[in-house]
C-alpha cells in the first residue's frame, strides 16, 4: 500500500466542528466559506466500487469568521448513498463501476428519470442562485451551502442528453451560465446550452464517434469544445455489457476535433482536427483579433483514466502527468507550445483573468518527475514565462488549490490560495493558506480525521 492510500479510504463520520485549530494567522479580509466536493465512500458498496471517479459524493465546507474556522461534511443524499447505506448494494452504476452490465440499458431506464439523484461527486457551482453539485450527467443536485443538505435535482439539459459537462462557464457578455451536453444516438450531437430561466440550447454539433469531454472554454465572443479521439460507438453502449468508460477506445488517427462556436448566434466558426491529445481540463481561453487561444492540462493520450483505477492507486506505481499546453486556431492553422516543463492538473486562475490572457495558473503536480507519489505539490505557473513555483512537504498530498483575490490587491496573483492537504502521517487533513505570490504558508487549519482525495470546489461569501 502507497502512504497516499488513505486518500481513497472511505470517510463514514459527517461532523460539525465549531472551532478547529489553527497555526498561523488567518487573513482578516478572509471572512467566506469555502466548499469542496469528492468521493469519500469506496468500499462499503457490493459490487466495490473500481474507480476514484466512482467514490460516493461528500461536501465539506470551511467558514472563515475572523481567527475562528470551522468545518462541516455531509454526505450528499445521492439514490446511490440512499442504496448503499440501506442495503450495502450499489443499484447504480458509476464511471467504471456499472451493476446492471450495460451503461446505455440503464440509462434509459431509471438512472435519468428527474426522481433519481445523480452521484453528483466532481464539482460545485453557483447558477441561477442555487448552490449545485455537478457531475458528469445533465442533472445537477442543489444543496443548501449553510448545511450542506441535499435540496434536489435541477435539469442542465434535456431529457434525451445523457453525459455532460462538469464544468460551467459564465458567459462574459451576459453573466449567463454556459454548459453542455451529449446525445448519443445514431447521429450523436453536442448540445450547448445557455441557462437563463431555464436550458436553451445554443449550438448543436454533429458528432458521428463522440469523444469523452470533460470540461470545455469560453472567451469573449466563442465556446470552444475540444473532442479528443477517446471515442465511443453509442451501439457499443447499448450492446456491451461493460461500465460507461470502458467501452471507449483510444483512436489517435481520428486527430483531436476543435470546434468554435459563436456565443451570441451559434454559428460554428470553425471547425478542424489537429493532432491526437487528451486532457480533463481547461486552464482558459481568449481572443486574439480573429485567433481563438487556448491553454489546457494536457496529456499525451487517455492511458491517465487507467492509471486512477482503485487497485492501481493504492499499489506502488506512478501516474501520467498533465502538463500545460497553449493552442492557438486560426483561420488556417491550429498550433500549440507548451508553457514551461512544470506537471499541472487541477488548474485554477484568478477568476478576473477569465475569458482574457493571463499572467498565472495554479495547480496540483508531482514533485518526482515521473509521477511516482501521486500528487504531491502545489505549483504556481507563470504562463508568460513558463517559470514554475512550488509548495511541497515530504509525504502531504495537496489537493486543487483554489484563488480567493485579495480585496485591496491590484496585482494578479494578490491573494491567497486555500487547498486541503492529506497528511498520512498523523491520519489527518489541514486546509493549506497559502500567499498566492510567493506560495509562503500562512496559515494551516487541522481537521481531526483524513478526508479522502476530492476534485474541485468553490469558495463563496
């Protein structure tokens, strides 16, 4: 077993804790709360679950009120939990965790009927004044942000769109919400959707081997979709009797599709195929005159998703890296350049610089360069250099870390940057404050028990 294998433990505790310790000094302007999301139960279900992308959502929340930080968790009340915690069966499949052996026959079932409520374990979100967990199914799960319980379910596309984004865009024009969704059918098509009272569709794009996509872009005035060639035959998810990821396959002839669509009309500007790549996310996007440009957390190909089965993870191995590209699409020419050398997942930017060129990006990396300790450093990028800045402590494993700009700060990375640690060691987690300038700590909040490994959060006030 890694040291890292307790971030994939399952949590049972959900706990309000009034005051937790803290060393240092916490900003004073620092006077919000922020809350994460991620899977804490892997083991309890039959069949196990297989995969970190499979693990049963929890919400955490710390609130900042002067010195004082306190902490709550709560499972979010998901029709998979519900069957877990009553019986010990998993009645829902998952990622790569599927009881009823086809994905496609249970999806159009019961798993997208508006009562069920969806795993939702990967991201949290404001739109249309809901606080919403998101995954990667068109239903979103409103929870209350004081609580953390579970409220309902909030459609983010139509009935018929069965896999989604995760991550939301806000449209710089309108303040709109921006996501989108895929149908798969004998002739696919990725939906995008703008979401103002309720889901309208902005574009729909054909799509004959749609590709997995996990999050996408927006600049000013375009969505930008990428499809890398991680593709599925939708026949195959209707026939195979596999979980939903594993009836993809890696089919690097295909090239990675980019298309640029028009926010404002839904015209397809462009649309062309470069070279095969893949990524999970999106760092930003911007317009230049009439060039698109766009970084993201790039892998070589899809062999990452492999690599974050549960048995693979908690043996001794290593993992792919992402590192940060830049891609620029013209009118006759898609290029690209990487930004410095630095491995980067999980990126996060000064929400100020969205839609627009900017200065920083700040990830999750791996202090050995292969990858053979999981994730174990914070990484401060400086994307008009390339020049990397790190936070690293033998055996601490930080998770995404998350910009909170300082509110008299004039330069870009005025701030601070917040991100819970794993600590193995004392079978523990602290929430990591750090100076998002220099990365100097500035303060640490210890939490009593571990909590598992998560993706992405918000912080809110």
């Amino acid at each position: 077993m890694t040291s890292y294998s307790k971030g994939f433990r399952t949590l049972p505790l959900e706990r309000h804790v009034e005051s937790l310790p803290v060393r240092g000094r916490i900003p004073d302007w620092l006077d919000g709360t922020l809350i994460r999301n991620g899977p804490a139960c892997f083991e309890d279900s039959r069949p196990a679950l297989r995969h970190w992308f499979d693990g049963l959502a929890m919400v955490h929340a710390f609130t900042f009120d002067g010195a004082r930080v306190s902490y709550r968790n709560r499972y979010l009340d998901s029709s998979a939990r519900r069957s877990v915690a009553t019986t010990g069966v998993l009645r829902h499949g998952q990622f790569a965790t599927d009881p009823c052996g086809s994905f496609f026959g249970r999806v159009f079932s019961s798993f997208f009927r508006r009562e069920e409520v969806p795993n939702a374990n990967v991201n949290i979100a404001r739109i249309g004044g809901r606080t919403l967990a998101l995954t990667e199914v068109p239903l979103a799960v409103q929870f209350d942000p004081a609580t953390l319980r579970t409220v309902g379910v909030t459609p983010l596309g139509e009935r018929e769109t069965r896999h989604a984004t995760a991550h939301p865009h806000v449209d710089p024009e309108t303040g709109d919400a921006i996501t989108f969704a895929l149908k798969f059918g004998r002739h696919s098509e990725y939906r995008v959707y703008r979401h103002g009272d309720s889901p309208e569709v902005v574009c729909s794009i054909p799509w004959r081997l749609p590709g997995y996509v996990h999050s996408f872009a927006v600049t000013a005035r375009h969505v930008v979709l990428v499809v890398f060639p991680f593709v599925v035959d939708p026949l195959a998810l209707l026939l195979r009797r596999k979980p939903f990821i594993e009836n993809y396959r890696w089919r690097p002839e295909l090239g990675t599709g980019i298309v640029v669509v028009e926010t404002r009309t839904g015209r397809v500007v462009r649309r062309c195929t470069t070279e095969p790549f893949f990524a999970f996310h999106h760092v930003n996007a911007w317009d230049e005159g009439d060039d698109v440009v766009f970084e993201v957390s790039a892998y070589d190909d899809a062999s990452v998703i492999d690599s974050l089965y549960l048995d693979r993870l908690t043996a001794r191995g290593s993992i792919p890296l992402a590192r940060i590209r830049r891609y620029r699409v013209s009118h006759d020419a898609v290029t690209f350049a990487p930004v410095g050398s630095a491995s980067l997942e999980l990126p996060r930017i000064n929400s100020a610089a969205h839609a627009r060129p900017h200065s920083y990006c700040y990830g999750v990396g791996s202090h050995d360069e292969h990858g053979g300790d999981f994730l174990d450093q914070l990484v401060k990028l400086d994307a008009r250099t390339g020049t990397a800045t790190t936070w690293y402590e033998p055996g601490r494993y930080p998770g995404e870390a998350v910009f909170v700009p300082a509110p008299d700060g004039t330069a870009e990375d005025s701030g601070v940057l917040l991100s819970v640690v794993l600590n193995p060691g004392d079978d523990n987690s602290f929430l990591l404050v750090l100076d998002a300038s220099s990365l100097r700590e500035i303060a640490r909040v210890v939490v009593p028990h571990a909590i598992p490994f998560g993706f992405h959060g918000l912080y809110t006030t």
